[in-house]
C-alpha cells in the first residue's frame, strides 16, 4: 500500500515534509497540497508528479484519492482542520501545536475520543532523535538509576523583532516540555518562570532568555534556559540526572577541523538541520503506523499535556509565581 498524503501548509515545514513524503520516506506520496499562497504550494510539489495544487483545504480532506493529511498550517487553523480530520475519519500529522490553548486541544481530545480510536499524531519530533532515544532507553533500562534533574538549553539564532514574550514558551520551550514528559514518563505538575536580564541586543518588549523551573509528579526537576536569539547558532542540549548516574546528548557535529593553532566544529543554524534524521523518522513512523492501522508517535493527548503546561509556564512568566498545572483525567484510549 502507498500511503497518499495531502498537505495542509507548504511554508518552510510543509515544503519540507511535502520533499520528503515525497522522496525520500518509503511506501508514501503527495497526492494533493493546499496553501494560501498557490504559488507557494505549487513550488513546494514542482518535482513531486503525483501532487495536484487545491484551491480547498477542506475538499484536500474529504478527498477520496487522499489517505492521510498532514497539517502544517498556521497554529490557529490546527483545531479546525483536525476537526474535519476526524469528522473524515482519516489519520492526521498536525505540527505542534495541536492548537494554540489547552481548551482547544481539550476538544480535540473529546472528538478523538467519541470516534474510540486513534488518529491524530502530532509533530514533536524530537522523540524520534537518536540521543533523546538513547537517554531514554538508558533511563528505561535501569542503567543510570531513578531520574532526580534534568537540564536543558534551547537557544535559538535569532527570533523576529517584536516576539511577544511567552513565544518562547509556547514556539520553543513547549518542546522541551514535551521531551520531558516523554523521557521521564510522567506528568508536570507545576510551573516557575524566571527573567534573567534581558539581552540589549533584543529589541523589546520580548523577555529573552528566559528560565523556567517544572516539576514533576514523582518530584523530578527541570530547567529549561530558552534564548532565542543567541546569535552563534542552534543548540540543544540535555542532561539527565540520576541515581546512579548522568546522561546527556553528545553534540551532533560530525568533524572536528583544526586549523591555525585552533579546533572548531560546526553548530547547527536551525531545528532543520539539527534534527533532520529525527523529521525523517517521524514521518518514515507516521506511514508506517498507518499502513499498520495505528497512530504514533506523540498523541492528542500529548498535544493537550504540552499547551497546558506551557500555559502554566506563561501564567508564571506573567505573574512570577510558582504556578500549578491542571490537567483533566486522562482518557483510557490514551493507555
Ligand atoms: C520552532 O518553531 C520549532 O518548532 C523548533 O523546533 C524550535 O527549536 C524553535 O525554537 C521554534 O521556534
């Protein structure tokens, strides 16, 4: 079976996944894709034969030809279109988030769960990169021990001029937020947001960097810094601390080069390029949980968690208190 995809949103993310549904994972294609730039969407299919450029995102869903859709919009689109998803019944990638506030999410989560199966995956890729996965098989396996702390850093190159403050939070720190619930197995119960001094180089009113605190049911502490306009390059980087033992992603750089009494090795510019083995994962596993009948990857519920949490995180950001994460009950279909 050959996977038949359509794409929601060709900007830089859709164009990237229509290039690689397209060519590079295997048992899938690009049978349709919408964008509000036609050009736009022509461009992102111009070597890809079987794609045809609709004028109707909505017609893209209920298409016939079309097997699965992949949603790659702008965030506020995400709930209405992975409403018609489910209402065709047809699995669904939407890229974090699954939609801008947790009530949203919430109700995409009910619809989910009145069909009584799974369809929606969302995009937080950075469960399919190889350190995270290593980390996480380490601490599954009883290597290092229980989890006490874990440190993360998120710097960005550089974000637009005027980004409104909690972006960091809700673009880029949710991502952590998500990774964290996934290594460490287990919900965030509470929030804090610190604002360090803010680079001069950023123009205001954005808080950059900024350094949250979140902990989590069982105790374990996270911190997260989020600078987003750290001009060097794009960097991740995560250390797990445990009982009897540390973990932490290696830097992904493939060379050293010496040169003039000096080493340098390259940084990566953006999440592109950094995780590009973890996109083409994701959507390799996406297609082939849909050919296996099943959903994969981070759930509906998983999308709900990171925007609650990450709301808490803004409530924090604003009023500087320590803030608690009010999750619902979590349905049974989501194990
Ligand atoms: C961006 O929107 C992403 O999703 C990237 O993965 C993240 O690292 C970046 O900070 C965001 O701005």
């Amino acid at each position: 079976m050959t996977v038949n995809v359509g794409i929601i949103g060709t900007g830089v993310m859709g164009a990237d996944h229509a290039r690689l549904l397209g060519g590079v994972v295997s048992g899938a294609t690009v049978g349709a894709v919408f964008d509000v730039d036609r050009e736009r969407a022509s461009a992102a299919v111009a070597s890809i034969s079987t794609a045809r450029v609709l004028d109707d995102p909505l017609a893209l869903i209920k298409d016939a030809d079309i097997d699965a859709v992949l949603i790659a919009s702008s965030d506020e689109t995400h709930e209405r279109f992975v409403l018609a998803c489910l209402g065709a019944g047809k699995p669904v990638l939407c890229e974090k988030p699954l939609a801008p506030t947790a009530a949203a999410c919430l109700r995409l989560v009910d619809a989910e769960v009145a069909l009584g199966r799974r369809f929606v995956s969302v995009g937080f890729m950075r469960r399919y990169d190889d350190g995270y996965l290593e980390l996480k098989r380490m601490l599954d396996g009883g290597l290092i021990g229980g989890a006490l702390l874990l440190h993360c850093v998120h710097r960005n190159v550089r974000a637009p001029d005027g980004w409104p403050s909690e972006m960091l939070i809700t673009a880029s720190a949710v991502h952590e937020i998500d990774i964290s619930r996934w290594l460490l197995g287990e919900e965030i119960v509470a929030a804090s947001c610190y604002r360090p001094r803010r680079s001069a180089l950023v123009a205001e009113p954005t808080q950059d960097p900024q350094f949250l605190v979140l902990e989590t049911a069982s105790g374990v502490l996270i911190d997260v810094e989020v600078f987003v306009n750290a001009r060097y390059g794009y960097e991740v980087r995560c250390e797990l601390v445990c009982e009897e033992g540390a973990a932490a992603l290696d830097e992904p750089a493939t060379s050293v080069l010496r040169r003039q009494g000096a080493e340098s090795r390259g940084v990566a510019r953006d999440w592109r390029d950094r995780f590009s083995g973890a996109y083409r994962a994701e959507l390799q596993d996406w297609v082939d949980g849909i050919v296996a009948g099943e959903a994969r990857g981070a759930s509906g519920w998983d999308g709900y968690a990171a925007i609650a949490v990450a709301e808490s995180c803004v409530a924090a950001l604003e009023s500087g208190r320590r803030t608690d994460v009010q999750l619902e009950a979590r349905p049974p279909l989501y194990g």
